[in-house]
C-alpha cells in the first residue's frame, strides 16, 4: 500500500494506470490526520485479519450468490472449518445497493431453514440469521462494505 492511500489520494497519471502522487518516485510529507483518512479502517481492517484464521490465507476464495450485480459476495473458511467469514463489497461508490443473497450454510452441513449467528466485524454487531435468503443493504455513505463471521 502506498503512503498517500490512507488519505484516499487516487488521482491518476493521465493516460496510465497508477497514482499521480505515489511515492514511486518521491517521499512526500502528508498529514495523516487530515479529514477524510481512512486510518481507523484500515487499522480495524488488521485487527480483523490477524484474529480470523480464514484469512491468513489466500486460498479458499469462494464467490456466493448476490441478486444485485453492483455487489461483489464472497467467503473464507479456515482449513478446520472453524472460522467462517464472509465480505460483500458494494461496486457503487454513489448509491446505496440492497441485494437478496445466500448463507451457505450448505458448507456448514446446515439445512436450509437453519438458524446462524452472524457478527459485523468492522462493528461488533451480532444478530441470529433464520434461513437460507437474507437481505443485506450496504450505503457507501456509511461503509461501502461489510465483513462477518458466521457461527452455528
């Protein structure tokens, strides 16, 4: 990651497709207090992969079912099983995108109309999960993304 990144500097070089300011070819001072910065999320954005062993990997990628294309839906699970995470990324940097999707918790040896803890780890919010078909609504204007953990 590029020192800049943080402060969400993303002008491009005109015709090329890397950053105007990076620090490819020059060290720049910036104020890493700055309003706008990204630091706390990407702080917890750590935290997150250091404590969930599904994501101490790159291997296991699985992409599951969203309704809506200007979502992106995936998963990790750790090798044993234990740990089962799984992102929903909105595509749309403007608008709020809402999507029916899946609990796959046909990996967890679940029948459809199980019920699952679910956990917003960016938060710490818990809920239970009844079913298969879920609704998730994710606002740009608040966090274009979404990171849980799933238990039975």
């Amino acid at each position: 990651m590029y020192s800049g990144f943080e402060l969400c500097e993303s002008a491009p070089i005109p015709g090329k497709e890397e950053y105007l300011n990076s620090e490819k070819y020059e060290i720049r001072p910036r104020d890493f207090t700055a309003p706008g910065n990204i630091i706390a999320e990407i702080a917890q954005l750590n935290r997150i992969r250091r404590q969930n062993p599904a994501l101490h990997t790159h291997l296991g990628l699985k992409v599951y079912n969203a309704w809506n294309d200007n979502i992106l839906y995936f998963g990790k699970r750790s090798a044993d099983g234990s740990n089962f995470i799984l992102v929903a990324v909105s595509l749309d940097p403007h608008n709020p995108q809402e999507a029916n999707f899946e609990l796959p918790l046909w990996e967890m040896g679940l029948s459809d109309d199980a019920s699952t803890q679910g956990e917003d780890l960016m938060n710490g919010h818990r809920w239970t999960w009844h079913g298969k078909y879920q609704f998730m609504q994710i606002d740009p204007a608040f966090q274009p993304f979404g990171i849980w953990r799933i238990t039975t």
